[in-house]
C-alpha cells in the first residue's frame, strides 16, 4: 500500500477536529476502506503525528486515537488552508517524483509565510 497525503492530512483535519481531553476513538473516513485507514494511523503513530492506543486484536490490526502530537498539531495548523494546501501540492507535483513529509512540511511553511510577507 502506497501513502496517501490526501489520506493522511484528512485524518490528521479530522483528529484535530473531533479529538476530546482524556477520550479516545476510532477514525473512520466514508469513502475510504478502513484498513487503508489504519494502515495511515499506524504511519501517522510511527511518525509521531497522533498518538494513539493499539486495540490489534487477533482479527486484525486497529488503533484508537488519543489526540494530535505537538508536530500533528503542527501540520494541522500550517496546512489547514486551503490556498496554501493547494499551493504546497501544485508545488509538489511540478518537482514530481517522491517527496518526504518534512519537506512537504516545510514546504507548507515556506508558502505561508511567503503569504504572510505580501
């Protein structure tokens, strides 16, 4: 399976949206199927974008999330307009080829605050 970024800022939007104090839930995105779901919450874990509870079980892979990480956080809040999200990904599509998420991240950044200095 291939990571998504379309996938992964929509759970990201998502936990920052319905996360509570000291609750946990599972994340369902309509649309998509849910093992693509928790295959992007378990990256989003392993990069310490969510943080989560494994609720695995012997049927299968699942996670709980507990809330956005300080660098979720950070993600949410410089991707959530629209204008500099579709900017990052023009910008991201013209280089082509594969990217990493810090450089998307910083990217994203880069956009904003060039934004910001108009």
């Amino acid at each position: 399976m291939k990571r998504d970024i379309e996938l992964i800022r929509t759970i990201l939007n998502k936990v920052a949206d319905e996360a509570e104090p000291d609750q946990w839930y599972y994340v369902n995105i309509p649309d998509r199927d849910q093992k693509e779901v928790i295959y992007h919450l378990r990256l989003l874990y392993q990069a310490g974008l969510i943080t989560v509870i494994d609720t695995s079980s012997k049927d299968g892979e699942q996670y709980a999330v507990t809330g956005l990480s300080w660098q979720g956080h950070e993600f949410v809040e410089v991707t959530k307009s629209e204008t500099i999200w579709n900017k990052t990904t023009e910008q991201v599509k013209k280089i082509g080829g594969s990217f990493t998420f810090d450089l998307l991240k910083d990217l994203a950044v880069k956009i904003a605050s060039d934004l910001l200095m108009k």
